[in-house]
C-alpha cells in the first residue's frame, strides 16, 4: 500500500456503504458508478441480451 492510500487491504462494504478497513465509501474506493445524476441511462442499459438467455424483466 503507498502512502497516499488509505487502504488496509480489508476490502469489506458495510451496511452503511463504507469500508471496515479503511473507511472510504464505495463511490470513494470504486470512482463514479454506472447510474449519473443526470438521468442519462448507463452504458449497460444499451446492451442487447444474449440469444438463449431470458431477458431482464424490471422495466
């Protein structure tokens, strides 16, 4: 580990979203997730499902 990072090599999210090691939230560790503040959709979101396979249902 370096000294500008905080991490202790316990990579464990907890309940409340931060790290039991080093306490960091996961947006922190992880960098910005796939959803914007923006409302755009993720880049998941335009991918199209494999044949043979069931299609998400959630929308």
């Amino acid at each position: 580990m370096s000294d500008d990072n905080p991490c202790v090599g316990i990579c464990q999210i907890d309940e409340s979203g931060y790290c039991i090691g080093c306490g960091r939230s996961a947006d922190e560790i992880f960098g910005e997730t796939d959803s914007s503040a923006d409302g755009q959709d993720s880049a998941t979101d335009s991918l199209k499902p494999v044949a043979g396979q069931p299609a998400d249902q959630s929308d």
